[in-house]
C-alpha cells in the first residue's frame, strides 16, 4: 500500500452509514471541506450535528450501488458486513473505496495522523493492527510540542523568500539546510530575525 495525501477539498464523498464510525471518517476529513453524503436508514446525533454545521447530504434509506456513482471517495460504514462486502464489490477498480469492517475489501484505509501547521505526520499498519496505529499516534502527539506549528509556518516563509534570492543553488540549498536547526523551533526570536535578514537581503543583495 502506497501513503498518498489526497485533495478533497469540494470533491464528492459518499459514505454510506450514519452511525459512530461514519461520524468519524467525516469529522476526519472534514477540514478539507469535502461535499458529503451519508446514505443510512438511521443517522446518529453526531452525524445529524455535522450535516447541519457543514450542509451535507443526508439520504435516508439503505444504500444502493447506484448511490456512488458521481463520488471520487466511497466510505463503506454500515454496521452490516454482508452489505459493506456487497456494495463494495459493485463498485468500479478506479474508485477510491475505504471499507471500515474489512480493508482488504477495498483499496484505501485511513491512516491515523498528528497535525501541526503544514506538518502532518500519518501512521498506518496497513489494517494489520488499528490498536498499534492509536498507540504510536498518542506517542507522536507528544513528541510534536506545539512549536511545530509556528515552526511549519516560518519554514514555509523562508522557503518563499530563499527561492527568490538571486544566489547559486548551492548555496540556497545551504540557508534551506540552516532552518532545519533546532534553536529556529524553539526560539520565536531567531526565527524573527532570520525573516528580517532574508527579507533584507532580497531587497537589497
Ligand atoms: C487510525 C484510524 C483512523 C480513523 O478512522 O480516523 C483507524 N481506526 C481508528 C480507530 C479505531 N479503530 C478501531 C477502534 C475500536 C477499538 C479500539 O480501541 O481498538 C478505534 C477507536 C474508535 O473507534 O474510537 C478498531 C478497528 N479498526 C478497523 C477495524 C475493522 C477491521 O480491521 O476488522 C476495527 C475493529 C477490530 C479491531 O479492534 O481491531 C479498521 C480500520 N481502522 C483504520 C483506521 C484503518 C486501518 C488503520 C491502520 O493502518 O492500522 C482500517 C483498516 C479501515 C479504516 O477505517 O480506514 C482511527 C484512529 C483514531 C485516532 O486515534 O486518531
Ligand atoms: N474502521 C474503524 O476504525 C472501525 C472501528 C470500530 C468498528 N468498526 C466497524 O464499523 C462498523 C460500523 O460501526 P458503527 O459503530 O458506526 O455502527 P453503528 O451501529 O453506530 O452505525 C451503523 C449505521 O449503519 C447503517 N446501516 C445499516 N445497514 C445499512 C445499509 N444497508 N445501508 C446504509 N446504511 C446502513 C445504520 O442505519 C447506522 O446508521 C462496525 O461493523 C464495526 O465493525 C470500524
């Protein structure tokens, strides 16, 4: 299995089930503004507080083969394995297809990840062990302190800045290599005055 990070930003998801773990699987991706639809006889409050926060779909009976056709994502959620496997098997190769109860059944899973800024770190076990994936999440929450998120932001500004500089590549690649050392992280003041510098010497080289 080959980690991909997906745009779904306005694309079509089709996630059929309106209960606790179709709840989640939307409330994962919901910042990426994705257009959802739940497809299930009963929806739970969870799944009823995001559709009204975010304006999702909400199709109330069980879900049809034909119910996917338009999506770019399809999350088999219901709590029926017969009916996940059915569905799933219905479904066309270039669909991407995440089944909650039997992964194998479709062609992505979700990885558990740890957010800070631009920097996203992803775990997977490939299916074999969600367990382990949780475990290793909570320890990478940890190690991650908040300073990563103002840090992600600073490196992006440099990057912007260091590009543009008229200087070799060689020597861009060096000031790049500079940022990744530790006391830009943890000291707000080195990485103020390393924009200044920048933005200095690109006005005036
Ligand atoms: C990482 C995370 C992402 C997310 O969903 O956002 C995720 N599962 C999470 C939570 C979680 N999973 C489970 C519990 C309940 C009990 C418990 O505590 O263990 C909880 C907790 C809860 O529900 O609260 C159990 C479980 N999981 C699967 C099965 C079915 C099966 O495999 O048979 C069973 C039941 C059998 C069992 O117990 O093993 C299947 C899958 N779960 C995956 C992802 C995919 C592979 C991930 C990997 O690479 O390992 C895969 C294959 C498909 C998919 O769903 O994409 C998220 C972390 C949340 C976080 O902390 O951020
Ligand atoms: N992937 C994971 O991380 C993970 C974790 C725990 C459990 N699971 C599995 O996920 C499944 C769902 O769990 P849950 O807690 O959300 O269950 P749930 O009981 O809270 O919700 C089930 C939902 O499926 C709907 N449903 C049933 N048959 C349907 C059909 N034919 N078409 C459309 N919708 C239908 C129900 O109306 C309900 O909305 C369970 O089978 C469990 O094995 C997955």
């Amino acid at each position: 299995m080959q980690p991909l990070i997906i745009d779904l930003s306005g694309k079509k998801v089709v996630i059929a089930g309106g209960g606790r773990i179709a709840a989640r699987k939307a409330s994962v991706i919901q910042h990426e503004k994705p257009d959802i639809t739940f497809i299930a006889p009963e929806f739970s409050e969870e799944v009823l507080e995001l559709s009204l926060e975010n304006g999702y779909t909400l199709i109330q009976r069980k879900a049809d083969p034909a119910d996917f056709e338009q999506a770019m994502l399809v999350i088999l959620a219901t709590n029926d394995r017969s009916a996940n496997a059915a569905l799933a098997s219905s479904l066309p190769p270039n669909q991407l297809v995440c089944v909650v109860d039997e992964s194998g059944l479709g062609n992505v899973t979700f990885p558990a990840t740890v957010r800070r800024g631009h920097l996203q770190v992803a775990v997977t076990s490939n299916g074999s062990s969600p367990k382990l994936t949780r475990k290793l999440k909570r320890e990478l929450d940890e190690q991650f302190d908040a300073s990563w998120e103002p840090y992600t932001a600073f490196l992006a500004s440099c990057r912007t800045l260091i590009k543009d500089l008229p200087i070799s590549f060689d020597e861009k690649q060096e000031q790049l290599w500079e940022l990744l050392e530790d006391r830009y992280r943890t000291d707000t003041q080195a990485q103020i005055t390393k924009l200044k510098q920048l933005e200095l010497y690109r006005a005036d080289p």
